[in-house]
C-alpha cells in the first residue's frame, strides 16, 4: 500500500455549480478520478443547497447516500417508499436510477451527498462524533465536518482542527483515527474496486 496523503478541504474554498437538473447548486467536495464528470466518476463527494421541492436528477449505476445538514427538512418520495429528512444528520439511502421527487418542509435545505458507481467502488458513511476512535483501512477516507467544530487525529499525530463544512481527505490510509470537539463529523470510507 502506498504511504498516505493527508488533505485539509476547506468549505470556504469549495465552488458553487448548478444541479444538471437546475433546481439547485452543488458544491464539489472530492471525486475520483479527480476532475470525473457526472457520467465518469466512481464516487462523488457534494454539499449541495436545495432551494426548491422538485425531481432528483438521475444517476443509473449509483448508490446514493444523502445527509440533511441545516432546513427544516425534506421528504423524498420513491415508488417503493419515502424517505424523511427531518432533524440534521438524518441519512437516506438509495439508487441513483430511482425515480425520486423532494418535498421541502419548510424552505430551502442544504445536504451532503455520496454518490457511488456500483461497478467501480464500494463506499460507507457513518456519523461520528467526540471521543470516536477506530482503525480505517480505504482507498480514500474523508472526514466532513457537519456540526460544530472537530479536531481528527491521526494514529496520535497532531490533531487537525476542522470547522463547519471542512473536510480532511486521506489517502491510502491504514490508520486509526480519533477524534475531539463539540460537533459531528461525516466519515466515508472508499474503496475503488476496478
């Protein structure tokens, strides 16, 4: 396994793009490859700010994995079954090829999105929070800060410090990591598996 790279991904610095479908923005957070298009990623990393209730657009082949972040809240209604966003943190998983229509609860929302092509990589996403401590082993890990502020260290190295909308991306890691603050992180492990 080749040595790891640590990243720092400030929010500040992300930059806004409109939904393919236009009833929002995006922000990129990391994709691999890195500079992938919609149709040519394996996985995909995004906040973005939903500003209107609307059909999702669609991504046959991908697993998505969506987080409210801050809004009232967000309904996703499928054939098969609805999903509720309704406190920060809420998690909804589901195909990417679904016909997917969003109901706003009570205005515009912001959320953060994993999107995984099946054929090409695996991915997982938990929530984390103060005092969390565990041995990582991944193509790629990232570390979102979703609430608050939070400080990750790695294998005991000095703390990195992560405020609201911060990612610390790394690469090739087999490591344990911890973690301190008052908030809640996003912690997404990746494997390419081509």
């Amino acid at each position: 396994m080749m040595a790891a790279s640590v990243t720092l991904i400030r929010g500040a610095d992300l930059v806004a793009s409109p939904w393919k479908n236009g009833g929002g923005v995006t922000r990129e957070v990391a994709a691999f490859p890195e500079g992938a298009s919609m149709d040519a990623f394996a996985w995909r990393v995004s906040v973005a700010d939903v500003a209107q209730a609307g059909p999702f657009s669609r991504f046959p082949g991908v697993d998505r994995t969506l987080v409210l972040l801050d809004g009232a809240g967000m309904i996703l209604d499928e054939s098969a079954q609805t999903h509720a966003l309704m406190q920060p943190l809420d998690i909804a998983r589901f195909a990417g090829e679904s016909a997917i229509d969003a109901r706003l609860v009570d205005g515009a929302t912001r959320d953060f999105n994993l999107m995984v092509r099946r054929d090409a990589a695996r991915g997982a996403l938990d929530v984390w929070r103060a005092g969390e401590a565990r041995r990582v082993e991944a193509d790629t890990a990232l570390f979102y800060c979703a609430q608050g502020s939070m400080r990750v260290r790695v294998n005991g190295d000095e703390p990195v410090a992560l405020e609201q909308g911060d990612t610390l991306r790394i690469d090739h890691v087999k490591a344990h990591i911890a973690t301190e603050g008052d908030g809640a992180l996003l912690a997404i492990a990746l494997r390419e598996t081509q």
